[in-house]
C-alpha cells in the first residue's frame, strides 16, 4: 500500500517537472530564479495582471521593462495629458486639411465642372465661314505667287 501511495507521488512529481518545463520561458529555460521583495497588494496586483495577459511573472516583467525602454518613457509619467494634446493636434489638423479641400472644390472643381457641363449641353457651335487667303489680288507683282 505504501510503495503505492510512493508511486503515484513520484508519477505526480515527474508530471508536475514536465508541465513545469513546457511552461519555461523560452530562452530562459537555463536561468536560475531569484527573489524579489514586493509589498502584499502590489504582488497579488501583479500576479493578477500575468494572469490577464497569460505569461509568466518573469516574462510579464520583461515586457513592462522593455516596453518603458523602447518607448523612452518613465512609469512616473503620465500619457493622459499627452495623448489628448495630440489628439487635439491631429483634430487641428483634419479641419485644415478639410477647409482646404473644401476651397478647392468650391474654387475649381465646381466652376470646372459647371464649364464642362456648359460645353457639354450645347450642341454644335454655331460654323462661322473660312476666310480664306487669295495671293492673287495682292498690289505688288512681286509678293504674288507664281502661277504654274
């Protein structure tokens, strides 16, 4: 009964080790663990927060410092005001951007248009006749053209 009960242990040892390994961080499988002094509150925070975004506490860390570091930002700034300063901005933008399109349409899509529309409707133009040149009856004998 005992040697039973010692085997299922050791069963549920070696099953425990390998879900352990597979949940490894990957690249970091050889690195040892150290510990970290955090507060109660901020810990069950944290943990809550590597739930959230399913990775490990060790990984969930190494996002937060890379994603501070590639952003050049402190987690003492805010980006509240920032963010709404450029919204703003863009916004700012946008109408301008709109007026502009806004005169041109007003100053030469539509009379260009009008224009095109204008020519379109008219049927043919009124044919005016051809004048035509006649060198014959030119004073001088000289500025005539030869006849042939």
């Amino acid at each position: 009964m005992e040697q039973e009960v010692f085997h299922e242990k050791t069963l549920a040892a070696r099953n425990n080790q390998q879900i352990f390994h597979e949940k490894m961080d990957k690249g970091y499988e050889k690195e040892r663990f150290e510990s970290l002094s955090i507060k109660a509150p901020v810990l069950k925070k944290f943990r809550k927060f590597s739930k959230g975004i399913s990775k490990s506490q060790s990984m969930t860390l190494l996002l937060m410092l890379e994603f501070f570091e590639q952003n050049g930002i402190a987690p003492t700034e805010t980006l509240g005001p920032k963010m709404q300063t450029l919204e703003e901005l863009i916004k700012k933008r946008i109408n301008g951007v709109i007026a502009i399109l806004k005169d041109i349409e007003k100053t030469q899509t539509k009379p260009t248009a009008g224009m095109l529309m204008a020519l379109l409707e008219h049927q043919e133009p009124k044919k005016k006749p051809l004048i035509l040149e006649n060198n014959n009856f030119r004073a001088d004998k000289e500025s005539r053209t030869p006849e042939f």
